[in-house]
C-alpha cells in the first residue's frame, strides 16, 4: 500500500518496474501526483549505478558482506545508509548496499569512484589470505587457540562488538579475518603478527608431539577402518581419537 492505493507485490518486488507500477496504480487519482512521480522516476535512474558495478561482490562471502556494511555504516567513501526510520536490518545485505548507492545525493561519477574505492580496498585486504593458508577451519582446537592468540593480542580491540563470542568454527575464522580487517594495518605488520601466530602454534604442536610415545597395536583391519571412520568423522587423527577415547572412559570410571 502506497499513498493508500494497493500494489500489486508480484511487480513491486522488481525494482526496474517499481515506478512505474506506482505511477499506473494513481494515474486516474492524482495527475499531478502522477507528473511528480515521472519526474522523480527520471532523476532516480538517471543516478543509478549500473548493475555490472555491483558484480565484484560475492553475498556469500560473509566476511566481505560484514566489511562492506561497516564501510558503508562509517562513511568511509562518502556512501552511507539513507537516514528514515524505516529498520534497514530486516533486508537482505544485498538490498542495503545497493539502496546505498540508489538513495546517495552524491552524483552518478562521484557513486562510481566511491564503489571503485571500495573494490580496490578489498582486493588490498585479501592480498593478506595466503598467509592464512596454515589455519585448518575443520581443526576446533587450533581455531579456539586463534580466538584466545587474536583476544590477548595488539589486535583485540578491532574485534567487532558480534563476533566477540563465537560459536563454530567458521565463526572463529570469521573473527580473526575480520579483525585484520578492520584494524587498518598495512600488509607488512599483518604479516608479521600471522608469522608470529603461526610460529607459536608450531611451538604449542611440537612440544605437544614431544610428550607422545609410539604405540603399535595388533587389531583386526575392520577396527583399524573404524577407528580411521570415527576419526575423520571427529576431524582427529587416529591417534588423538584414540587419545579421546581412553581419557573419557578414565574419567567416566573415576567417577562412578
């Protein structure tokens, strides 16, 4: 409902015939209405970025889609959220970004060079990911000692207010991505702190490997494929399955 006339939803959700739909529901009630309609239909497309400019953006990728909310939310390339009190948060991220750009006074070159701005900037942010290539986002443990490594870091307080309690793995990655990010420093200095990172892990693994004692055991092939099965299914190597396993049932008599 618009103006108090009806629409019909099947045209209204398709923003190329949105106007003009509004204009054919009024026509016979309000012709000057009508002509204020027409012309602001023209100057509203007339500033409207070309699809083709929005192709760079992946809305499956939940990590671009929650930096450039934010970038858009801070101003940070003269776009920002058109200010209604219409709750923006109930649309899809797709939707906010281009009503974005769409509703943006800012002309139609000025919208083209803020969206350029925001490509650019995210392939800069990227170039860090091959120094991510260690982190295994099946490995819980080594994604929780992330989480603890990022918190008790120079990098905590660029965490983000919804990703500070994470509850899966992806969400884990999410936040230390996320966090470098956000935090403004150049390529080098990420660099260093993910080389550093990555060296105390190894450290925290090796010495961990260090206390492990070779252990052969005799079993029938159909145990050694159930164990291999249980593990993969736990994402665990054999060994530290086997590991589980025993430490459980320890403590299960322990406590009987």
């Amino acid at each position: 409902m618009a103006l108090g006339y009806s629409l019909n939803p099947a045209f209204v959700k398709d923003l190329s015939t949105r106007a003009n739909h509004l204009i054919d529901s009024i026509k016979s009630h309000d012709e000057e209405t009508v002509r204020q309609l027409e012309e602001y239909r023209d100057e509203y497309f007339a500033a409207r970025l070309d699809d083709s400019e929005f192709k760079w953006i992946d809305y499956r990728d939940d990590r671009l889609v929650r930096w450039l909310l934010e970038m858009l939310e801070w101003n940070s390339v003269g776009i920002s959220f058109a200010i209604s009190n219409f709750d923006q948060s109930v649309l899809t991220p797709r939707a906010r970004v281009e009503l974005a750009f769409d509703f943006s006074q800012v002309p139609l070159a000025g919208k083209a060079q803020a969206m350029e701005r925001l490509r650019k900037t995210w392939s800069s942010l990227i170039e860090v990911d091959p120094n991510l290539a260690w982190v295994d986002v099946r490995d819980e443990e080594q994604c929780r000692w992330l989480v603890d490594v990022i918190k008790d870091s120079e990098l905590a307080p660029w965490i983000h207010a919804g990703l500070q309690s994470p509850v899966n793995n992806k969400e884990r990655y999410l936040l230390v991505v996320n966090t470098l990010d956000r935090s403004g420093w150049p390529l080098k200095a990420k660099k260093l702190v993910l080389r550093d990172i990555k060296s105390k892990w190894r450290r925290k693994k090796s010495k961990e490997e260090g206390k492990k004692v070779q252990c052969n055991l005799n079993v029938d092939s159909a145990t050694k494929e159930g164990i291999k099965q249980l593990a993969d299914d736990r994402k665990l190597k054999m060994g530290e399955l086997i590991d589980a396993l025993v430490a459980k049932e320890l403590e299960r008599k322990r406590n009987r």
